[in-house]
C-alpha cells in the first residue's frame, strides 16, 4: 500500500505540488516588501553609522578640543588632527586643521566612542558614491556642514551642561554661567 | 591531563623540553625538539590515552632575537577526551625545516602550506608546498616575519594591471600554458586500465557567481568526472593578521567583521572571547545573555543565507527570495541595535556596545513566533523536491573518520555523524542555561548537512526565546577600569574616568604576558583565535582558525570522483565565505 502511495505520488508530482502550493499561497497573500529605492527611502535608526561629522554646540562655537583621541582610536587612521591654542586663549585648544580620509574609513564608531566631548557624530548620510575619490578627502569645513544639515539640534555648551567640569577646554575667564 | 603529561615524559624523555600549564586558562602546552615532532605527534594522536584525533590549526610565531628564531605551534584536540594540546617546536633561521605531520592529520597539508606561505618554514615530506595565499610568484618575502613591513616591499607599485590606451595591447605569443606549470594541478598517475582515459584541465574562477567570493579551482576532468580539484585560494587575502599585529586590541573588532561577512557577529564574539580569555575578565550576566541571542540572531541569518544561496546554485531560485526575506528583518533588528547591518563592530571587550530596547525585544519575539512557519515553508518547498534530493543526496559524501582527519568542524563534521559542537563541548555564554539540542546527520553528504542547517535555525530560534524569557537586568559591560574604557557619560564628569578614557583609548589595554586559543562555534564551524601576547598593547601574533580554510582543504578529497555539474554543490555544502577564508 505504501509502495503503491509513494510509487502514486511519483507520477503526479506531488512534491512539486506542496511546493507550488506555498508558492501560490503567497500570491494570494502578497505585500511587497521591496523599497524602490532612489524614489522611497527607509527610514534609518537613529543610531545609524554613516557619514562622520563634527558637531557643534548651540552658539556656534565647534566642538571639538583638538585632543586626538579619534586619530588614535581609528582602526585605519582615517583621521587626521592638527590641534592648536585658541589664540588670545591660553589654556584652550582647538583643532586647527582636521582632515579624514573617507575611502578607508570602516564605520566602525570608534572616533565617535573615543571623543570625550561628543564632537564627532555619526550622521544618517550614506549617499556618498562619487567619481573621483579625491572628493572623499574631506577637511573640517566640510566635516562641520556634514554635522550642520544632520545635526539641526544642537547640545549646549559644556559648561552650561554641568559646570563643574573646569578642568578642560575652559578658559576660566570666559566661562558663561549657568542661568538660574 | 596529568597522567598523559607524565607517560608522555617518562616515554620521550629527550623529545620533550619543558611543559608550561597555564592553570588560570586551562591551557597545556608542551615543547618538544623539531626533530623529534613524528613520533610524539603520532603517539599522541595513536594511543588510546592520547586520542588527538582532531588538528585545530598549525600557527607559526617569528622571534627574532631567539637563536631558534621560529616556533610552530600545532595546536590539537581530541573529540573522544573533549580536551585540547599545544605542541611547540623551535626551528633556527639558516635552516628553517620541520617535519610534515600530513601522514598523520590528513588536514595538516593546507595549514602547512600556510605556514610555509607566512612564514618560510619547510615541511620535509609535504606532497605540495607552494604558496597559498600570496601569489605564486611572490618575490618580497614570507609576510609574516617580524622583519616584514607591514606595507610590504614595493612590489605592489610596479603592478601594471591597468592598460594604457596609448600602448599597443602586448601580442600573446604562444597561449599554451608550459607543461611544468600545469603539474601541480594533476593528480597523480593512475593506474593503467583498458578505459580510454584523456585528461583535460578546466579553469574555474576566480570569478565565477558561485564561488561566494574570488576562488579559482583548477579541476583535472576525465570525461565529465572529476580527477583532481586544486582550489586556488588568496584572491582575497587582506593580511588580517599582519594588519593587527600594528593595532591595539579594541581597533581589531571592526577588522573581524570583514572576516566571514556574512556573520560579522560570530566573529566578533570569537575574537572579544579569546581577548576576554587572556585578560581573564568575567563579563556580567545580562551582556552573556545578549550576547548568546545576538550570536544564535547571527547563526539564523548566515544558515538563511547559506540556504538561499545553495538552493539559487543549484536552480531553486524562490528559496533564495523567501529566505532574504527573513533574513532582513533579522537585518533590521541588528541596524536598531548598533546602527549597521552587515559589518556591526557590536561586540566589546567585557561585553556589549548598546543595551536592548524593549521594542526590540518585542520585535524579535514577534520574529520566533512566525520563524518556524516559515523554516516549514522553506522545508516544503525543497526538502522533497526530487531535484534538490537528486542534486544534494550522495553529493560531497565524507566519512565520519576523514572529516575528523581533515578537521572539519561545524555543520560539516555533524553531517557525518559526529555530535561536536562547541556550545555543548566547551559551553561559554549562556549555552548551558538553556535547553536545546545538536542535530547529528548520518551519511556525511549534502543532504544531512542541509538537514542540519534547518535544525539548528529552529534550536536557534528555542535557545533565543529561552534567553528572552531568562533575561536579568543589569549591566551590559564589565568593571574592569584598566582594560575597558568608562562609561561616556562619566568621562566629562569626573577626573578618574576622563584620565582611564584617555589611557585606554591612546595606549590601549596591556594583557600579561601568556597565550591562548580560544574556539567559538561559528556558523561554519569552528572559528579559533590563538593569541600570542608580549605584554604590550598589541597582540605579538594573532592567528586565526577560519573553518572555511580548514574546509578548503577536504576540498580535494570530497571533489573527486563526482560529475562536474557537482562541484558547485560540493563549494556550497561547506557555507564558504571567501573573506574568512583567505583573512
């Protein structure tokens, strides 16, 4: 009887019938789930990591200390920092130049987990194919306009956040204090 | 151990130099004179208190300042004992030979060639050394000697791989390949028999859409039968474990996940174990737990992948659509969870990079809830199909006893009827608070491992919704202020953080001085890192255990014999990422 059953199920292909079975059952229930791309979008998380940017605070001021943490922290020193004083600011640095090298960055966050004062952000961006690579070599004016248009809220400053924070990137005398 | 430490002593009292236990890691390593390496290493895999039946891996480690510069490392394993050997042995520099221990571990002959490839060390008595992974004519050198920089010699800038259009294209003066080339790639001489026998030579690859990367096989064709398959690997060699002989060991993590691509998070919690395992850290429960769920996530996705990607090789184009399908929300889960879907750099040293959210956890308990519907879909659509049963049984067919000889791990080694799974043998995360099972195949071919592959999606699927309902609150990183930078929000808050932060991200975390291997069952199988440190911020030597190179090298053995239209199920049964492969 089994025989028979297996020797039936041959020569009606009864396989290939469950199998269109599960296939026609999804074209009854079809949703799509494709996005077509260039004209809808996903929407990203928020944690996503794409393009890096420098951030600032509210009153414009740049946040970044010049401390290079990220250049030493980046798996495939995509980064480069040259730090200075803050002219007429002794105690306060600043990064005078900052460069990185997009074509070998790995987004992987370290920079931005290295950054002791969340100068660096990882921005939803990913658009980023270009022509001539040269154009992936980008310096902080780029850097900054990147943070500009993906970061529209800004922090506070440092040392309005918590103001017992006096040991870095403050000038003691220009410290503005904590309205009341 | 002990007991087989002492009969080895007392058996080669001029073979063995020194016996080093690391009793912290659990870790034997026995240092014996080269010339002496045969007889100890067939003792040792021969005697019924012995049984290293299983060759994990063979490591090489320069030490230029030592008057016998090189050390080769073998590191063994007996299934029956379920416990683990090193070997060493010292060669000096003008003569740098040891003797080959194919006779013994038939899966010695491509991690030798490996070592001979890195590091310039002889095997006398290997039926094939040549270059594995750089290419033949590689002139500059054995690339991981402690005197190579690490952005090679130069030769890379003469390469002339572009045309220039205002040259005249070269004229090819005669096609033919020489005859001596083509040697390597020819089996062996048959014995004479009436059949008409006319061997041809078929290049395939390096790029053919199959080969799930860049991998040339030359096959010898009788006929349509296979005679000898020479899988010609590198083409994707990136030097992983040069590159991370320069980085401190936090930077490593994001340079793991380009090993096997399609589990990033496998590796990286092979890679943080091992680490882990040298600092001798313990990580806090909740980040266990994390971490076993987004590994068992990770093993769901690359099975999916592998089934997708066999069934589109073999012709079942559906399968591939349906299984992409849950693989992206399984995609989606990982980018809300650290913000990238393929390369996730997500775990730490000491634990995890971001905490679950409970709309995660909600999501993925949505995700279990309809999985196994649709592993029975999948399962309806092909596992009776006669085609996929004419294509997958009695195809790649390896006995339980050849597949431990060739060390093959992971799916592989259970299709053949072998219960060896790492999570049972050698339990980490939360492997042993949970309840699940190893699904064991029977007859070693594509088939069973298919079989297999399907089980363990479902026992990934019962250990995630075990560890969802177990899951205890808590911190998702370890307490250790000299190996693991303070949490972010402390470090503009107080002194001590902001100094550690600074410390640990420009000097990087110093282990002691010792070495470890540590295993991790990745989806393909066993995935090992043996780390050798000096004490410093970077690892002296890194070697990496991928099963995929392991599995290359039962390529051969599983290859002849079978029609060509096989060999592209034979490079799927293994679930090959080139990437892993070639580091």
């Amino acid at each position: 009887m089994t025989k028979l059953k297996a020797w039936f199920k041959t020569i009606i292909f009864y396989e290939i019938l469950v199998g269109m079975k599960a296939t026609l059952s999804h074209l009854l229930h079809y949703k799509p789930i494709t996005l077509q791309y260039p004209h809808e979008k996903r929407a990203l998380p928020d944690n996503y990591r794409g393009m890096l940017a420098l951030l600032r605070y509210d009153d414009g001021t740049e946040k970044c200390v010049g401390c290079d943490l990220c250049e030493a922290a980046c798996p495939s020193r995509v980064i480069r920092v040259v730090s200075a004083e803050v002219p007429g600011e002794p105690t306060k640095r600043y990064s005078k130049e900052y460069y990185m090298d997009m074509t070998r960055c790995l987004f992987c966050g370290m920079c931005v987990d290295a950054c002791p004062v969340d100068a660096l952000g990882m921005t939803r961006e990913f658009e980023w194919a270009v022509y001539d690579k040269r154009q992936l070599h980008l310096n902080k004016e780029q850097l900054l306009a990147i943070g500009d248009r993906s970061f529209p809220v800004r922090e506070k400053r440092l040392e309005l956040q918590h103001p017992n924070v006096a040991f870095f990137n403050v000038s003691f005398g220009h410290v503005p204090q904590k309205p009341n | 151990m002990q007991p087989l430490i002492e009969t080895l002593m007392t058996r080669f009292p001029r073979a063995v130099l020194s016996v080093e236990a690391d009793t912290a890691r659990a870790e034997v390593s026995v240092r014996i004179a080269a010339d002496r390496l045969i007889e100890v290493a067939r003792f040792l895999h021969d005697a019924p208190e012995a049984l290293f039946d299983h060759l994990s891996d063979i490591c090489s480690v320069d030490y230029p300042e030592d008057r016998q510069r090189f050390e080769v490392v073998y590191l063994l394993h007996s299934l029956p004992y379920r416990r683990r050997l090193r070997l060493k042995a010292r060669v000096p520099e003008d003569n740098p030979a040891i003797a080959s221990v194919t006779g013994i571990w038939k899966g010695a002959e491509f991690l030798e060639r490996e070592v001979y490839d890195m590091m310039g060390i002889t095997f006398s008595g290997h039926p094939d050394l040549r270059r594995i992974l750089m290419p033949e004519d590689y002139a500059e050198g054995f690339p991981l000697r402690k005197d190579f920089p690490a952005e090679g010699r130069g030769w890379r800038s003469q390469f002339d791989f572009i045309p220039r259009l205002d040259e005249a294209p070269v004229e090819q003066t005669d096609s033919e390949i020489p005859e001596r080339d083509k040697q390597a790639f020819r089996a062996e001489a048959a014995p004479s028999s009436s059949r008409r026998r006319e061997e041809l030579l078929l290049n395939m690859g390096p790029q053919h859409p199959s080969t799930h990367g860049v991998l040339r096989v030359v096959l010898e064709l009788d006929g349509e039968r296979i005679v000898k398959a020479t899988p010609d690997l590198g083409y994707l060699h990136r030097g992983v474990e040069k590159l991370s002989e320069g980085l401190a060991y936090m930077q490593i993590i994001p340079h793991t996940d380009r090993l096997d691509y399609v589990c990033a998070m496998a590796n990286n919690y092979a890679y943080v174990r091992a680490v882990e395992k040298l600092l001798g850290i313990t990580i806090p429960e909740r980040a266990e737990y994390i971490r076993t769920i987004v590994a068992e996530m990770q093993r769901i996705v690359g099975h999916l992948f592998w089934l997708g990607t066999q069934a589109l090789d073999i012709g079942a184009m559906t399968v591939f659509f349906w299984t992409f399908r849950e693989r992206e929300v399984l995609l989606d889960m990982f980018e809300k969870l650290c913000g990238a879907r393929l390369t996730l750099n997500y775990y730490r040293i000491g634990g995890v990079d971001s905490d679950f959210t409970p709309d995660l956890v909600l999501r993925l308990k949505t995700f279990l809830d309809t999985f196994p519907e649709k592993v029975k879909e999948y399962d309806s659509l092909i596992a009776s199909n006669r085609i996929w049963l004419g294509r997958t049984k009695n195809v790649a067919v390896i006995s339980a006893e050849d597949a431990i000889s060739f060390g093959c791990t992971g799916p592989v080694l259970r299709g053949s009827g072998v219960a060896y799974d790492i999570r049972k043998e050698e339990p980490y995360g939360v492997y042993d608070k949970v309840d699940w099972e190893v699904p064991v195949g029977k007859n070693g071919d594509t088939y069973d491992r298919y079989w297999i592959r399907m089980e363990e999606m479902r026992q990934s699927a019962r250990i995630i919704r075990q560890c969802l309902d177990q899951l205890p609150a808590g911190p998702i990183i370890a307490d250790a202020p000299q190996y693991i930078p303070p949490p972010k929000q402390h470090v503009m808050r107080d002194m001590e953080s902001l100094i550690h932060h600074f410390i640990i991200f420009t000097q990087g975390l110093k282990p002691p001085k010792a070495e470890t291997y540590c295993a991790t069952e990745a989806p393909k199988g066993e995935l090992g890192f043996f780390i050798v440190s000096d004490g410093s911020a970077r690892p002296y030597r890194l070697k990496i255990r991928s099963p995929s190179f392991v599995h290359m090298g039962a390529f051969d053995h599983m290859a002849r014999g079978y029609l060509i239209s096989d060999i592209i199920t034979i490079f799927g049964t293994y679930d090959i990422v080139m990437g892993e492969c070639d580091r």
